[in-house]
C-alpha cells in the first residue's frame, strides 16, 4: 500500500523544520521564559537570586527615570532606522540602475569597513568626534560651530555612529528588492504624466516595500537594545534601555532587577516583528 504524498510531504516538512523549531525552543523561548521568571525573584545582598516570589521588581520599574530612558530609546532607534532607510533607498535604485561592472565595485567599496571589528569602527568614530580631532577643527574653521564645540557624549553623536554601523542592514535587503524591480513600471508611469520623481515615489518605493520592511527589521530591533554606541559615544546623559540593564546586570548585581528591564525590552523587540507580520498578512489577504 503506497502512503498518502499529502502524508508524506507533510513529513519531509516537519522533519526540514524540526532543528529550526528545536533551535529556537532550546536558545530563544526557554531562555526568554527563564528571564521573565527570574524578574519575580527576589535579589540577595551578593548580586544573586534569592528564594521565593516577589512583585518587587515591578515595584523598581516604577523608577520616575525610566520612562525619560525608555521614551529616548525609542526615538533614538526610530531616528536611526528612518536615517537608514532615507539613506538606503536612493542608493539602491542608483545600484539596481547602474552597470553590473560598477554595482559590484561599489558593493565592495560599501562592504569593506565592515570587515573590520565593530568595537574598533566605534572608537574610530570617538577619535574623529573628539573636541580636538580634525573634524572639529575643519567644522570650526569653516565656522560651522563654535570652537571648543563637543560633539561627542550626546544624543546626536549615537546616532550618527549607529547610522553609520547599521545602514549596510538596511541598504542590503533593499537593494536585493530593487534590483528585481520591473523599471518599465517607472517608465509607464511617466509615459501616463507622472515626472520622474513622482514616479520614483509613486511606483519604485511601493514596489520595494518588502525590502524596506526587511531593512526596519533589521535596524530597529539592534537599536532597541543597543548598549556599546550609546555607552561609548554617548555617554551617561545619552543612556538607553541596554545601557542601564548592563549596569544593574554588572555594577549594581541586581540579576531580577536587569531581568525585569529585559522583560520590557523583549516586548519592545517583539512588537515591531508583530507589526510587520500582521501587514505582510493583510496585504497577502487582499
């Protein structure tokens, strides 16, 4: 008696996806779901956790610090995603458009600092924005700013540095989108009236939409939970969520305490990949 190929092919399937689905049970939810429990678990004087249940934690997360903390994350990472994504999009359609002897050129050109340690790209950066480092000088000279002007450990100094390290996550899957686009649609527009920017507007960044969910994606989650930038360039006034989980993690050894920001962080993580999930299903709907 043959077997079912509906059987069977369900089979191959859940045989392809069982070490995925083991993978993320092993390394993501059960280590997810441990921290949670830990937030309501009392903190011992040495930094570990004590017996017992307590609704402590969330007594501490009331801290009239926090929401300042949390409201700069966000607008910081949605800052940062947005710079990237209006970054991303003119140089993917300039790629997609140009040469396949210059698109790999220019691939490689933008690929190459990333070869390097991302903690030595970050102090690069602290150099080039130190008070006395060339680009301050050239800005002052120019009369851009005045001398003495600091533009490192600030709000605006995380931001830059974290466009910098992430605009490669966002002009990949960008590009990778674009160069599949049809551009005999952006010809037709302006054939039926629309100029050329009104088609680029209208046809080309509609129709690489799934790149550009892709590139949030990629972009907004890291930032969420940033710590290294913000701490080395941005200093103690420029702290977002990452930054004070690390510190109650390390320097005040309170493990429920961090454990409990990391709950709050973990939704915030959560709630994007939502989001684009429920539109993805809603355009395949209709």
């Amino acid at each position: 008696m043959k077997a079912d190929p509906v059987r069977r092919e369900r089979l191959v399937e859940v045989f392809l996806t069982a070490p995925g689905f083991v993978w993320l049970l092993l390394f993501f939810l059960l280590p997810t779901f441990n921290v949670l429990l830990i937030s309501f678990r009392p903190s011992t004087l040495t930094g570990g956790i004590g017996e017992g249940w307590t609704l402590d934690t969330l007594q501490q997360l009331r801290n009239p610090d926090y929401p300042g903390i949390l409201f700069r994350t966000l607008w910081v990472s949605l800052a940062i995603t947005v710079s990237c994504l209006l970054l991303s999009v003119p140089v993917a359609y300039f790629l997609a458009r140009c040469s396949q002897r210059w698109k790999t050129r220019l691939l490689l050109l933008i690929m190459i600092p990333f070869l390097t340690n991302f903690i030595i790209r970050v102090f690069a950066w602290k150099v080039i924005l130190h008070p006395e480092g060339w680009l301050a000088s050239v800005l002052a000279f120019a009369g851009l700013i005045p001398p003495g002007t600091q533009l490192l450990y600030n709000v605006r100094a995380v931001i830059l540095v974290s466009v910098y390290t992430y605009l490669p996550f966002a002009l990949l899957p960008v590009y990778a989108v674009a160069e599949k686009f049809d551009f005999a649609l952006m010809e037709a527009a302006m054939d039926l009236g629309c100029n050329r920017i009104q088609a680029f507007f209208r046809v080309f960044v509609p129709g690489i939409s799934r790149g550009l969910w892709t590139a949030t994606l990629l972009v907004l989650i890291p930032n969420l939970g940033a710590y290294v930038v913000p701490d080395i360039v941005g200093g103690h006034s420029s702290s977002m969520l990452g930054n004070v989980i690390v510190r109650r993690l390390f320097s005040d050894r309170n493990l429920p305490h961090a454990a409990g920001l990391s709950s709050v962080l973990t939704v915030l993580v959560l709630l994007p990949m939502i989001v684009v999930i429920l539109h993805r299903r809603r355009r395949e709907a209709h």
